[in-house]
C-alpha cells in the first residue's frame, strides 16, 4: 500500500491567529494575523504543497526516484524540498534572482537541485523565464512529473478545505473582511470559495502589489517577492473569486513591515505587510462596527532580514529614503500596532 497519502496528511498543521488593535488616523481596528510562518517550512505554501502532491500522486503514482520540478519564488519550493525526500523523490527547483539567497541555500540544504533564472520576462518579474525553463526541462526530459502551481487546481482545493475553515473558526462571529496576498491565486481562490459557502457575510480582499498583473493592471517593477506575477491568474477569473481588490505600494508593503516589527517584535515576509497595508487603504469597509479584519501572512521575515529589513539592500535597489519617507508619514498618520490579545 503506497505511504504517500498518509506522509502528506501528517504533513499538514494548524497555524495561530494573532490579534493586535491597530491606531490609525484617529482610529483603533481589530486586525487579525493569520500566520503561516508556524507551518512546518514556514509559509502558507505547506498547504499548497500537500494539495499538489495529492493530486500529481492521485494522476500517476510518486515512485522513489522520481524527479519534480517546479518554478518557484521561494516558499513553495522549500515545501516541496521539505515532503519530496520523505517520498524518496527528487526535487528540482527553478527560482530566480529575487529569490532570497537564505531561501536557496534551504533549497539547497533540503537536497533540491536549484536552477537560478537571471533574465527578467520584461513585465517586472521572472515568472515567464522561470516558467520557459520549466518547459524545457520536461521536454529535454519526459519523465519529470511537473505539478504547475499556477494552473493546478489542487491548490485552490487545500485551502478551501483546510485554510478557509481554520481561519474563519479562529476569528469566531466577529470577522468582517480577509486579506489574501495574489501571486498564483490558489490560496485566494480556496479561502473565497470556503467563504462563499460558509460566510457569505465576509469579504475576500484581494491583495496585489503596483507593477503585478496577477488580479489586473500592467506589469512594471516590483521589491517584494511572494506576491504579483508577470501573468493573470487563472483561477481568479470568474467573476465571484472575490469582493474586490487593492492594489499597494511595495515601497509602503516594506515601510509597513519594518513598523510592524519595531512596534510588536514581529517580522512579516513583504507579502504579509502588503496585505497589511491593503486593509489600511480600506479602512472604510475593513472592521466597519467593531468587526475582525484577517490579513493571511503568508510567511514570516527572517529569511528578509538581508533584503526588506537591510538599509544597505534599499540603498543597493534605490528606494531607502523612500522607504524612510514612507515610514515617517505612516507614523504622521498614527500608525501603532498593539499586541494586547493571546494566539489561538
């Protein structure tokens, strides 16, 4: 009897719900920290991983020796190099230069045989060179087993049955509005599709960043990894995959997470502070009468600290003092995080 199925079941775990009050041009919020860094690689991509998995198994069945590559910006990637040894499969990942040094070299640590992309797919990013390689590799090599984040609904499926009714059986009666960082969809698309269902009265936000055309928009540059893409999502096409969108600054998705981290001790990966931020630019329906925004942060920031969190890396890409200015104006606004209530 294969042991795949029960090796990924065992792989998946709970992760808390911080609640912090957060001050705010003249007012104080109820905001909710969904934090995924707990999971057992440290990102929501735990999740997307098992979902994944599940269903390239369920296709043809994952034998030891088999060879999985995947394009990745990071987090999937060490998900995947974290399950695929307990397998007996081999993991090949395909990153680019955005990819934190400290998330290759977890990579490279877990046994995953890493390829770097270094040329950009001229709408901001790297995803379509990372995707090409991909390609290339399973054609130079038929039998690579390819579980495509991007376009398989596995993904959208775990969340749907695992984060989406987690979430909402922390936050209780009381929540209002999710945040949810874009990058492929998938953990959108589940968590809207729970909400749909179960709590019609809560709205799901989507979260991109300026320059990302992952929910609309045009391509351009962008800092934070984890978040955009240089392609639509396709499974955010339907007209009910969510309430509505924000999209932020990336500059202040980095001023918010370094007032996060001098405020409560915590740091948060970019993704993390842009959904932050999206529910400070709509605080108009975001914990309206006392109600419980949830921002999903995706994974925490220790493998940022040489990059959002580095003066001399803003200085190297060219926006310190904005990132400087956009802190100092937050701050103008009132902006305060308080940590006043226990993980659960």
């Amino acid at each position: 009897m294969s042991r795949v199925n029960p090796v990924l079941a065992r792989a998946l775990s709970t992760t808390p719900l911080l609640r912090l009050d957060v001050a705010h041009r003249g007012r104080v919020r109820r905001l909710g920290l969904k934090l995924e860094e707990h999971g057992p690689t440290g990102s929501v991509k735990d999740r997307s991983a098992v979902g994944l998995l599940r269903a390239l198994h369920d296709e043809r069945p994952l034998t030891p020796g088999t060879v999985v590559v995947e394009s990745t910006s990071g987090n999937l990637g060490l998900a995947l190099a974290r399950l695929l040894p307990t397998l007996g499969c081999d993991f090949l990942a395909v990153v680019d230069l955005k990819t934190p040094h400290a998330t290759r070299r977890g990579l490279a640590d877990s046994g995953a045989r890493v390829i770097v992309v270094d040329e950009p797919d001229g709408l901001g990013g790297y995803l379509l060179s990372r995707l090409r390689r991909v390609r290339e590799l399973c054609a130079d090599n038929p039998g690579y087993r390819w579980p495509d984040q991007y376009e398989n609904w596995a993904a959208p499926h775990i969340h749907r049955h695992t984060t989406g009714p987690e979430l909402t059986a922390q936050a209780g009666p009381e929540l209002g509005a999710v945040y949810i960082p874009v990058s492929t969809g998938g953990t959108l698309a589940g968590i809207s599709a729970h909400l749909r269902e179960h709590r019609p009265d809560v709205a799901a936000v989507a979260v991109d960043v300026r320059g990302s055309l992952a929910v609309s928009g045009s391509g351009g540059r962008r800092l934070v990894p984890g978040i955009g893409a240089s392609r639509p999502s396709v499974f955010l096409s339907a007209s009910h995959s969510y309430h509505r969108a924000v999209h932020v600054d990336d500059i202040e998705a980095i001023a918010v997470c370094r007032i996060i981290a001098e405020d409560i001790g915590l740091a948060l990966g970019g993704s993390s502070g842009c959904a932050v931020r999206a529910m400070l630019t709509d605080q108009d329906e975001a914990g309206t009468d006392g109600r419980l925004a949830v921002c999903l942060a995706a994974d925490g920031g220790a493998k940022y600290r040489d990059t959002l969190y580095c003066d001399n890396w803003a200085t190297e890409q060219g926006v310190a003092k904005e990132i400087t200015s956009a802190v100092e104006r937050l701050r103008s606004e009132g902006l305060f995080f308080d940590r006043k209530h226990q993980e659960h």
